[in-house]
C-alpha cells in the first residue's frame, strides 16, 4: 500500500519552498550589491558567493539586533515582510 501526500502537505511544501526561494533570492541581492565591481568567471560563481555573502549580511544584521536588545517578534516581522 502506497500513501499519497494530503493537499495540506502539499500547500505546506509549495509554501515554505516559496519563501525558502525568498530568502535566497533576497540574499543574492545584498550580496550582489556588496561585489558590484567583481568579476565572476562564471554565473554559478557568481551566484554561490553572492548568496552566500548577503545570507552572512543577514545573520550579522539579525546577531546585531540581538546584542543591542532589539530582536523581538514585531521587529522580526517588520523585515520579514
């Protein structure tokens, strides 16, 4: 017997793979913007250290907020959204 996913699950799956693409898609962003005057060789160069920096960006900004005593839920869903 063979078990097939609910609708909930899938609407569950398609939800967080969204804001997952989100995510990395707005920490290409920042990073691209931090290595504008980079040359990469290739466009999966390009695209794993632009990710990788702007999501090191945010957890300094996030570890930031942290220590000065400002990283609470409303704060959070401020830059969330």
């Amino acid at each position: 017997m063979t078990s097939t996913p609910s609708t909930a699950a899938l609407w569950w799956l398609a939800a967080h793979l969204g804001a997952l693409a989100a995510i990395v898609l707005a920490a290409g962003g920042v990073g691209r913007l931090c290595l504008l005057g980079h040359a990469f060789r290739s466009t999966l160069e390009r695209f794993v250290f632009t990710t990788a920096l702007g999501l090191g960006v945010f957890a300094l900004v996030l570890f930031g907020l942290g220590l000065a005593g400002w990283l609470t839920a409303s704060v959070i869903t401020g830059l969330t959204i």
